[in-house]
C-alpha cells in the first residue's frame, strides 16, 4: 500500500446482485464485479457480516430483537393499554422512536414497527450501539472501524443517520479539505427503501440506481483529481423479491388456542416467524401445524448451523419458520400489509444474492459478503486474515449505550 492511498467504500442498501448485473452499474469505477451469497435474515445479520468477516453465530447479532427476561425495552410495556389506532400509527411511533433512542442512549439501528408493546417486556433490542463506530458487540468481535481505530488510519464514515445530499456533500469536502484522510465508508438505505416499494418498475429502479450511481461517482472523480491513488469498493447486503403472496401465519397459530405468552412466545418478521415454548403440547401443536403449510418450512438445526445462526441460548428462537421466496406474513410485527418488494428470503434465491465491485480485482474472488471485510481491510492496508470471532456471547452485557451515545436518528 503506498502512504498516500485513500480507500472509498460505497454501501448500498438492497442494491443485489440481479439489479446491479442489468443495469451494468458502475462499470467505469469499479470494473470488477463479484456475486456475494447473504445471509439468513436482515440488514441487522447482514451489516454486522459485512463489517466483521463473521457470520451472526460469531458476532452474536441475528434478529433485530431477541427473547429476554430482561429487557432494556421494557419501559415501552406501559403503552400497551393504547388503542390500536393509537399505538399503531406512524405518526405516534415515528416521534416515539426519536424519543425513545434519547432516552435510552442507543445509537444503533432499530424501529418499533407495529410491535405491540407489551412484548418488550419479553423480548430487547440486539443493536443498542452503532455497528458503524469502534466496540459496537457485546460478543467482543472486532469490525473494520475497531481495526481502523487499532491502525491508527484517519476515517470517516458515513450512515442511515446521514441525509443522502448532506452526507454526499460532507464526503466531497471531506476529500477535498482532509489530506490525512486514508478511507471512508458512505452508507446508504436510499435504494433498500425505494425497492420496497418499486422492484419489477424497471424504469423506476434505473432511475434510482442511477441518481445513487451518479453521486458516487462523482465522489470517485473527485478523488482521482485530487488524491490519485484511490481504491474503490462498492458492495450491497442483499437484493429485493418481488412479493407474489401474504398469508397469514398468525391466524394459523392463534387459531390452535394455545395462551401467546404463557405457552409460547412468537416474533412475527415479515420472512420468518420465530418461536420459543413453555411446555412441549405447545412445541409439538405448532410445530405440527407449520409443517402442514406449503409456503413456508420449518428449518432444521442444520439448516441453522449451515447458515451460521444456531445460538446455543436460543436467543433468537428455538423454531424458525421460513416463508418460501416472494411470500409474506401478514399481518406482522414489521407491518399491515404487504410492501412491494421485501428480503430475508432464502440466501439460495437469486434476487437475494448482493454485489461487490472494486476497482482492483480481488484474489481469491469474494463470493459471501463477509468477504467484503477482507475486500475493505486489503483496500486500506490493514492485515486481512478472517475476524476475530468474539468470546463474551451474552448480550444483555451490553447494558445500555456507550458513552459517547445520544446521537440523534433520522429514522
Ligand atoms: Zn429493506
């Protein structure tokens, strides 16, 4: 690496392999382009990934929220008695939320969707701490902004919290101001929440590709005319499935009579529904009665471990039921109906495949997007031997926030 290199990354949000490969993005920047398998899950699995070179059973972060007696989201339990027009609302939890991270402290990612409140008294939140700043897990694992930190290389990152125009421009000034800078990371969900509601509007997808598409490059041109040794790498978490179906799977187990709570416990996702059991009549009438469905299946502990997200606690549920691709549960947790698109389906499926492009080609080729912390650390000169996997593995360690928390969400 030589002294001067400046190292930009671009995380595109849902911008999958499929998307990417028809619209020919980025050619002139980043000529070299790889299909990355994702993992099981959502962008809260996939990002820490992504960030640590470490599959969810070693980062310890899987689900958003995740089963305990002791819950740092129980203060929420008291709203329960609201009327559902009322605690369902957009414009009641979206202020909600604001104040709700203030209060808490918790600077990581995280909405209360449509979850009814009394379930925080039984289930937390895994991402209390921004996964985008130095000692985010609880689990102890390492990202790449612990590395940059440990490496003494001058960074600055960009995420969800940032507004798309100001965030680009503050890259800009960055480049042009910051002659120590050595890399950066633009993160982006603008392309993850327009998909969700246009994937299969070919027309409306370009011209969002290519909104985002024209302000990176400009950020790269930029950087060639100033700096000129520049590494690029643009990578995504997933793709986006067009929604062919909702079925709803609550119905199916409400109508089992069993006492939610009291002989199970359940998270609807909007992909997966995860359970946990008081008594085995519950396990084995559920169980049963998934099994009998056809869009979904009910995974195996093998099919767990394969895909590097069976917890030895159970944390995150000690059955997962899996909706087949392009099918949905609704209602859900996450929603009333049905968006156009969604992901957090099979890895296997095409449109869940993400993308990596770089302006260097990259030995051995990344094909899992975990690979995208090899791709980063070997960018900025850092020694890219796989994560460190973390040892403390309970996190209700966490606690709260860390100290320097408190920023504010944009969400
Ligand atoms: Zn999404």
């Amino acid at each position: 690496m030589t002294a001067n290199r400046l190292t930009l990354v671009f995380f595109v949000d849902a911008l999958g392999w499929e998307v990417a490969r028809k619209l020919d993005c980025f050619r002139d920047i980043a000529p070299y382009s790889y299909r990355q398998r994702t993992v099981l899950g959502y962008s809260c699995a996939a990002q820490p990934t992504i960030l640590t070179g470490l599959m969810p059973d070693e980062h310890g972060h899987w689900g958003m929220f995740y089963r305990t007696e002791r819950s740092d989201m129980r203060a929420l339990r008291s709203l329960r008695f609201l009327p559902k027009t009322i605690s369902t609302h957009r414009r009641f939890r979206g202020p909600l939320l604001k104040y709700h991270r203030k209060r808490t402290g918790f600077t990581g990612y995280y909405s209360l969707y449509r979850i009814p409140f009394h379930l925080f008294g039984k289930f937390d939140l895994i991402e209390k701490r921004d996964i985008y700043a130095p000692g985010a897990f609880a689990s102890g694992a390492k990202s790449i902004f612990d590395h940059l930190a440990d490496g003494g290389v001058p960074y600055r990152v960009w995420t969800w919290k940032d507004e798309l125009n100001e965030g680009f421009a503050e890259f800009e000034a960055a480049i042009r101001n910051d002659r120590e800078l050595r890399f950066a990371l633009h993160y982006t969900p603008y392309i993850d929440a327009f998909l969700h509601g246009h994937i299969g509007d070919d027309k409306a997808v370009a011209g969002a590709v290519a909104l985002i598409e024209k302000k990176i490059v400009r950020v790269v041109e930029l950087a060639r005319e100033t700096r000129g040794d520049v590494n690029v790498v643009i990578f995504s978490d997933h793709g986006m499935a067009e929604t062919t179906a909702e079925h709803d799977v609550m119905s199916v187990v409400t109508a089992l009579g069993l006492g939610q709570g009291s002989d199970y416990h359940v998270f609807y996702d909007s992909t997966m529904a995860r359970f946990w059991f008081e008594s085995p009549r519950a396990r084995d009438a559920i169980t049963d009665a998934l099994k009998k469905l056809d869009y979904g299946t009910v995974l195996s502990d093998d099919d767990l471990r394969r895909e590097g997200v069976l917890f030895d606690d159970r944390r995150f549920g000690e059955l997962i039921f899996l909706m087949n691709p392009t099918k949905l549960i609704v209602p859900s947790y996450m929603g009333g109906s049905a968006p156009r698109g969604m992901h957090g389906f099979s890895p296997e499926h095409k449109d869940s495949y993400a993308m990596l492009a770089s302006s260097f080609a990259v030995d051995p080729e990344p094909t899992h997007i975990r690979d995208s912390f090899r791709v980063m650390m070997q960018a900025a000169g850092l020694p890219s031997e796989a994560g460190t996997p973390g040892t403390r593995d309970d996190p209700d360690d966490l606690g709260g926030a860390t100290s320097g928390g408190n920023q504010e969400a944009a969400a």
